[in-house]
C-alpha cells in the first residue's frame, strides 16, 4: 500500500509490503460485495412507498443512467487506466457513501418534521373490507413528492452506475496485470460471485426494511446510512494501495517498450483501435442483449409475479412462500456456479472458441427454459375488471362500499370460481373470518358469500408459481457460468494497455443497451398489456396471458440475437491464445482488425514486408582475432521484428552489441 504523507515525511512505508494480489483481491472482493448489495437495496428503495417515487421518476432514472453511462464510462475507463486505477475506484466509492448517507439525512429529517407514518404501514395495516371503511374510512395521508430527495437518488444512481465502471474496468485491468494469465479467471469468478452475494444481501435488507420493519419508519434511512459509511471506510482501503501491486507484472507488458511511448495511446487512438476491431465489437453486442433481458426482467419481475400468478408486490412477511426460491436460491446459486466456472476455466484451459460455444449453447438452453416459461401461468383465472373489459373496479356489488382509490393489491377467490377480486373491499366482503386472517365472509361478490386469498393458489397456480421461479433461478445460474469466459475474451481481445478503455466501453454499450431502448421496449409490453390503471394513468395490474406471452417472446428474439453475436465471436477467436504468450496474442489482434493498419506496429513501418530469416555465416576461427582478455563471445541472431534495420548477425562481447550487416 502506498505511504501516507504528511509535513514531508512518508509514514507507513513498510506497508508497500501488503500490496499483493492476494490482499487485493480481498479488498476488492468486499468493496463489490457492498457496493453491489446498495444497488439492490436502491431498487428496494424506489418500489418502497414510504419514498413516493412515482413510477415515470423510476423509469426516468434508469434511461438517464444509460445516458451517463454513454458519456462517462469510457472514459473513466481510459483515463483511469493511465492513473492511478485505485484512486479512481475510491473516489466513485467515496462519492457513493457521500449520496448515501444524504438520502438517509433528507428521508429521516422527513419522518421527524412531518411525525406521519408512511403510506406502507396504512398499505399493510387490516386490509379495508366493505363495512370497515363505509363512513368511517380515514383518508389515506398524501406523501409529498421530494423534489430534493428524488435529486439525491438520481446522484446516488449516477455515482453507483460509474462506480460500476471503476470496479470493472480498473480493478479488474489492475488484477489482470498482477496475475498470471492461467489463475485470472478465479479472481474473476471470485469478484463477479461476490456482486451476486451482494445482490442477494441488499434483497434481504430491503424487504426487512421496507416490509417486516414497515411501522419503524427510519429502518430504511439507518440501513442507507450504515450502507454509506461502510462504502467510505472500504473506498479509502482501496486508496492506500498504490497504482502497482507487488506482483504486478506490468513491467513485461508491451506498452513499457520504448516503441510504444509515443502519441499512439491518446483516447482518440484507442477509440478507433476499438472500433475497428470485430472482435471486440461482436463480443460486447452479445453481452448487451443478455443484459438488456437479465436487468429489465429484475425490474419487471413484481409486476410479472403480480399480474401473473397474483403474488402481492407489498407484503409483510419476509419469508413469503410464493417467492422464498427466487428469495433465497436465486443469486447464491448463481454466484457458485460463477466461481467454479473460474475454477474450471483455470484447471481445463479452453481455447476461446470453446468458451464462445460454450455461450452459444448456454444461451440457446436458456432460450427454451424461456419458451417454456411463457405457458407457466394462472390461466383459468381471470381478474374481475377482465370478464366485462371494464377499466375501473366498481361494480354493481361493491359500488356502496366505498373502496379507497389506489388500494394494494390484494387478491382475493371464492373456492369454486374461476374469478380473481382486487382485495376484499372489491368483492364486497364484511367480515374478516376470526380464526383466520386470509377468510372473508359475507362477500356480495361472490355467489357462496365467502372468499379467501388462498383460494387463488388452488387451480394450480401455486404448483405453476414454483415452477416459474425454478425455471428463473436455473436461467441465473446458467448465464452466471458464461460470465468469466466472456471477460476472458474482452481482456484477450485487445491491447494491454486498451484493456481497461475497452472494459470501460463495454459497460457503456452494454448500459446503454439495456438502460435505454431495452427499457422502452419493455415500458412498451407493460402499456400494452396493461388492464388496470390508477388515478395517474399508471398500470397497476396486467393481464396474466398477454403479459407473459408478450414478455417471453421479447427476451427470445434478444437470446436469439446474442446466440447470432457469439456464433461470430466463435469464428473470429479462432487465433486467440487467452493463457498463452503476448505474440500468439498479438497474433489475434491483428487479425481482428479490420484495417490494415496493424495495433501493434509502431509508426512508419506498418506495411513493411517480413525479411526472411537468413542463417549466420560459417566463420573460420581464423578470420576473428581473440584476446586473451575475452574470448567470450558468442553469435546470436538479430530477429527484432520491429526493427527498421535489415537483420544481421550480432556479436556479443563484454556486455556490448555490435551488428555485422
């Protein structure tokens, strides 16, 4: 680690000491984990209601963060690289702390000026039946709109979304150069398993926040101030590591030649040597598609878990069975099918086509369990509203009972009926069973004057329900064992010293992808499908057929797609060497290009034909003269490729090179 300097003098420089790529990974390791962990915690804290985000400000967020992926990654990326990568990481971090710790000052100071309770507890209090709310019905506080706060979030989703880039790009780059090429795909494994470790810890923290703990109205402010202190003490850890590692083997990398300091690695030049390189191009557009369906159907899946198999978004109980698979299987699972694809890839040693193939047919597996999925549904069930292609709620049983406007979602069936009521109120229930909470009685809706939440689970969509979250977190798992080979491929493609530009690139492309016209795509499906809306012109709920069938059928036509992209990375990587020397490296990358101007020539000599190697002259010992002084010397062969100089035969003698021509 580097030494602290203070009044000019260097404190702790034994600690230079540490900086190994062990201890770094270490630190990196938890650094991912809990910035990772706040991403997931921030999708928590955009559906939770005691923030009142409306849902366009959610989809605002996610667009305009592919746009500050599209003008800063890369070059975080690129100018990262050429500094000190540590530095870099810690300041997105720091940053990240900063917001973090704003939001929960701003949200808390909210809670003790207004002394209110949020709108979740009122959402989760005694669900309002017919009788109960008839008269005496307290109306629902409104939560103002936050124009400082929702500023707050956006800040704190741009410095996530570049901290991303950092972790990616520079650590990654930083681990690469420090490692040999046969173990970095552990380390990958061992990083990218630790951000899924971190996904699923903020789940758990958010639904215990914003759910179990909904009467505590601060929980989720403590948990954003927790969250933000422990993202500054890793950040500055990061700092003190120096831009070098111990082991770091930068030395050997072919920018430290003297043929490579020159004008060749502005960010214009590396740019264009990106751009033209097919490789790299066709790797980072797969990436993308399978990005754009993994990230939007994480968004989408409350909605899709709501509509489809009539599992309320908003509940109390953290260890609900209608989602406890994807609760608790979903990202551990992945993760360790993640590391011991690393493990597997530095035993076995594939060639990069294999890795590509591997990704084709991975994909194309998962393009089934898609397909498959798309008929896992309640299809005997239909919401009330359906039957009469009504846009509103109220009907004929239920106009007296005063139902309150934006209520949750809470479904409700009688035991012989094929009918799906809103929530109790909705189907005109009175009373609450005695021994049971999720019985009603007295239900003018309903023809047997009863009705239960249980009831829903009966016609099979309970077994259905189990099936779509197995299937979901077999898909996860999956795609988590083609993450390393693909970042293997990305480090392989370029140059060293474009490696950390080209990272940068990619997460730009592939945010953007995904942030932007994936997300339209998907807001599309969603208004399309969409049967209920509130009084804000906001789906509340779709319908269960063309919701699932439209959604299924727009991830296969993106599979599909990226199965298409790694069919040509898999022709193109036939020279890459992703273990072996830098020259069957170099090899690849000229090969990748497109123009004929070569990456790895220096300037001048680009096109300059390949002198045959000739053999050194027999010489008789008489035609040399040897002191007695030194008689050591030996013929060796002048084969430097870049050299403008015609080969000869080079004499080596007392530590001095003279070349015969």
């Amino acid at each position: 680690m580097d030494s602290l300097q203070w009044l000019g003098y260097s404190l702790c420089r034994s600690w230079i000491r540490c900086a190994t790529a062990g201890k770094y990974l270490t630190t990196l390791t938890l650094f991912v984990f809990f910035q990772t962990a706040s991403q997931r915690y921030f999708f928590s804290t955009l559906e939770s209601r005691s923030y009142n985000i409306p849902k366009d400000i959610t989809n605002w967020l996610w667009i305009l963060s592919g746009f500050v992926h599209l003008t800063l990654s890369t070059y975080v990326g690129y100018r990262g690289g050429k500094r000190n990568k540590n530095s870099w990481i810690a300041f997105f971090g720091i940053l990240q702390g900063i917001f973090a710790v704003l939001l929960a000052l701003i949200n808390a100071s909210d809670h003790y000026s207004f002394q209110r309770p949020s709108a979740l507890v009122l959402a989760t209090l005694d669900t309002p039946l017919c009788d109960s709310i008839h008269g005496t019905h307290v109306k629902e506080p409104y939560v103002p709109f936050h124009l400082v706060k929702t500023s707050v979030l956006f800040l704190l989703q741009v410095s996530m979304s570049l901290g991303s880039t950092a972790l990616l790009a520079l650590g990654l780059g930083l681990l690469d150069e420090s490692v040999t090429p046969t173990k970095i795909p552990a380390c990958i494994g061992v990083v990218v398993g630790s951000s899924l470790l971190g996904l699923q810890t903020g789940l758990m923290v958010g639904k215990f926040a914003f759910h179990v703990s909904a009467d505590f109205n601060l929980a989720g402010d403590i948990v954003w101030l927790i969250i933000g202190l422990i993202l500054m003490v890793v950040s500055f850890i990061v700092a003190l590591y120096p831009s070098r590692l111990v082991t770091s083997q930068a030395s050997t990398l072919i920018r430290n030649s003297p043929i490579y300091r020159n004008n060749r690695y502005d960010f214009r030049s590396t740019l264009g040597r990106i751009f033209s390189n097919k490789l790299i191009l066709s790797n980072i557009a797969a990436i993308a598609c399978v990005y754009t369906v993994l990230i939007n159907m994480l968004y989408e899946e409350p909605n899709y878990m709501e509509s489809v198999f009539f599992v309320p978004k908003h509940t109390t109980d953290a260890t609900d069975q209608n989602t406890i698979i994807i609760d608790f299987l979903r990202y551990p699972l992945a993760a360790v099918c993640v590391f011991l694809s690393g493990v597997l890839i530095c035993i076995t040693q594939p060639r990069a086509t294999l890795l590509a193939a591997w990704n084709i047919g991975i994909i194309c597996v998962v393009t089934i369990l898609v397909f498959t999925s798309m008929f896992l549904r309640c299809s005997k069930i239909q919401v009330h509203n359906q039957i009469t292609h009504k846009s509103d709620l109220n009907e004929f049983c239920n106009k007296d009972c005063n139902c309150p406007d934006n209520i949750p979602f809470e479904p409700v069936c009688s035991s012989n009926s094929h009918i799906v009521y809103y929530s109790p109120c909705h189907a005109g229930c009175r009373t609450q069973d005695l021994y049971s909470r999720q019985e009603y009685v007295g239900c003018a809706c309903v023809q047997t004057e009863s009705a239960s939440k249980r009831a829903c689970y009966d016609h099979n969509c309970h077994q259905m329900n189990v099936g779509y979250q197995s299937i979901s977190v077999l898909i996860l798992s999956l795609l988590g064992t083609c993450i390393v080979g693909t970042i293997i491929l990305l480090l392989r493609s370029v140059e060293p010293d474009d490696r950390t530009t080209a990272l940068g690139f990619a997460v730009t492309f592939i945010c953007l992808m995904g942030h932007v016209p994936g997300k339209i795509l998907y807001i599309f499906v969603g208004n399309l499908t969409c049967i209920l809306y509130d009084s804000n012109d906001q789906c509340r709920l779709n319908g269960s057929a063309t919701f699932s069938t439209y959604l299924s059928l727009s991830n296969i036509c993106i599979l599909m797609t990226s199965a298409a992209l790694y069919a040509c990375v898999c022709l193109m990587s036939r020279p890459l060497r992703p273990y072996g020397t830098s020259d069957s490296a170099k090899k690849c990358i000229v090969n990748s290009v497109s123009s004929p101007l070569s990456p790895l020539a220096p300037p001048g000599f680009e096109e300059r034909a390949p002198t045959p190697t000739r053999k050194p002259p027999k010489r008789r010992p008489s035609d040399l003269s040897f002191s007695a002084s030194n008689t050591n010397i030996d013929f060796t062969r002048h084969t430097d490729d870049y050299s403008p100089r015609s080969p000869g035969t080079t004499l080596r003698e007392g530590g001095v090179l003279t070349t015969l021509l």
